[in-house]
C-alpha cells in the first residue's frame, strides 16, 4: 500500500515493483543492460531498513564479501539517489566503510549503513582494485522506509527476503516494545544478528545476518524471538531459496523539481536473481514522462538497466506511479 506524500512545489513519483512485470519498454530502448558488479566482490542484499523512529547514529550492517583469487583495496564508494550522484559528505553520512578498506581473498567486511530516511532509496556501488590492478565493482540499492508495520512485537520489511545469487542477508528490525532478551533462529538455530548499543529497548534497530550455508531446506523459517514481562514474541519470516529473478528498484519517492521538464531524473532497475526477468513494463501515468530507457522485456541475472523520469506541467504537488 503506497502512504501518500504532499510534497509543495514538487511531484513525487512513485515507482511500484510487482514480481518481475517493472523495468523498461523495449521499443524505447537506446542500449543493452549493463552488469550490475562483478561476481568476485558482492555487496550482500539487505531488505528494507525500517526508519520509523530512528536515531542519529544508528546503523545496519551489510556484508561485503571478496571472492577473488588476490585481495582488493577500496577505490571509489559513489552513492547515486533519484538519478543524482551525491557529493561525498552525503556519502559519508549515509555508509561507513571503514572495516572494508581492504579485504583479504575469501574474506569479507561488515559495512555500516547509517539510517537515513530523507534519501530513502539509492545505488551504492563501490570499486575495489587487487595489486595488479585489475577493478572489480560491487553495486546494491539500499532503502528506507518509515511506515513498515509492526508485525509480532518488530518492524521489520518481510517482502524483499531473497538469498538469490548472493552469499550473504541482512534483515534490519526495529523493536517495538523494551526486551529482556532477544534472539533470532533460522530452523531453531541461532544465527548472527546484533542491535544498535547492544540494547533491547524500544524503538532500537537491530541487523539479522543470514548465510547462504544456514539454508539447508528449500523454505527457511527464520524467527525473532522476545521476551519481557508480558511474555514471549515470536515473528516468523519465511526465506524461500528460490532460484527465481529478483527485480530491485534505486527510486520509490522521486522529487521533481522544477516541474517543468528539465530536471529529469535517473531510476536504475537491478535483476540480483539468477535468472532472466521477463515481462518488464513502465507506464507512466500523465503528467509523468519516461525517457533515456536502457531496459529492455528482459533483464538479465546480475543486470542493471535505468530509465529517466521527468515531469511536463503546472501541477504543484501530488503523486503519480510509475508500474
């Protein structure tokens, strides 16, 4: 369900993902997708970061793991949210890469992505380099969200659970009540999570990390278990190890402004699943406009394709959808 945003003086767009039915006409197509990174570097997936109530300060962790046969070193971190490349103190304040500066082979890195609802969505991609000086990029969409629900004492995004074609998830939670305890269990084995300041108070983010070694049955059950004085909670989230497509989007609120057509804005659309996405469509919905379509029907596993959206008219604020 969309939450409705009156924006003054500007047009917010919002761009629904339904399976795999969201990317670009291919009649409009200028170019072929391009890879969404290297297969040596990965960025782990990580859903949605529950933003209600955030802190200054507080963080996620996503793992970056080095699969190459030389270690690498960090070069370039670019963040590009709504279609703009963001200058490097929106890039500081918003991930923390000081633990991933170097990676041995076969190792990997916890960054810190630090909440940050005003940007919402954006591609994080990264560039490492070994002594050779052979490049390999890692991209992934990062995405907030202040309105998720409270599902069993958590705030948590329960609808991007994907292992496919990646070593590594990470599930951000938001407590929802003070804790004496918490836990986390996929088929009632604990598994690595850990919560901002080691708390278990409301309100407090919490990261779960899941490894492609803990899916030993083709549904997982993985549940978040507390306690307090009421008793005990229990949310249960079902990760299917399906080894389907698996469509991401950089922009779910995109700010026009000026709405009069010269303030067009990037979107990019990444396929992280391991086999073709098919059937991909955009219909913009007056006065909206879409442009620069690099998406085709088909996006491939590992591809990213983009489209720019743009606004022609006298309307003020509202909100319309790109499908």
């Amino acid at each position: 369900m969309l939450k409705k945003y009156l924006i003054y003086f500007y047009l917010a767009i919002y761009a629904i993902l339904s399976g795999c039915n969201v990317g670009g006409n291919g009649s409009n197509a200028s170019q072929n997708p391009v890879p969404f990174g290297s297969a040596e570097v990965q960025i782990g997936n990580i859903t949605t970061i529950p933003a209600d109530n955030y802190r200054n300060g507080e963080y996620s962790t996503v793992v970056i793991s080095n699969n190459a046969d030389s270690d690498v070193t960090l070069q370039h971190t670019q963040i590009n949210a709504n279609g703009l490349n963001q200058n490097a103190d929106i890039v500081s304040s918003n991930i923390d890469l000081s633990d991933c500066l170097h990676i041995g082979t076969g190792k990997s890195c916890k960054a810190k992505v630090l909440t940050n609802p005003t940007l919402q969505s954006y591609l994080l991609s990264l560039t490492f380099s070994d002594s050779t000086g052979k490049e390999y990029t890692a991209s992934q969409i990062i995405s907030t969200n202040n309105s998720l629900p409270v599902q069993a004492g958590f705030i948590y995004d329960a609808t991007q659970l994907s292992m496919v074609g990646k070593t590594r998830l990470s599930i951000p939670f938001r407590l929802a009540d003070d804790y004496g305890n918490v836990s986390v269990t996929i088929n009632d084995n604990p598994i690595e999570f850990s919560c901002n300041q080691n708390k278990h108070t409301k309100n407090t983010l919490c990261t779960a990390i899941v490894k492609n070694s803990d899916l030993t049955e083709d549904e997982t059950q993985i549940k978040i278990i507390s306690y307090n004085s009421s008793g005990k909670k229990t949310s249960i989230l079902a990760l299917g190890n399906n080894q389907g497509a698996n469509i991401i989007t950089s922009g779910r609120n995109v700010v026009i402004n000026p709405n009069d057509g010269t303030n067009k804005q990037t979107i990019f659309l990444v396929n992280n699943g391991v086999v073709n996405a098919t059937n991909i469509k955009i219909n913009p919905q007056t006065p909206v406009t879409i442009e620069s379509v690099t998406c085709t029907s088909t996006l491939a596993p590992n591809a990213i394709c983009s489209f720019a959206v743009n606004v022609t008219g006298s309307i003020l604020s509202g909100q319309s959808s790109v499908n």
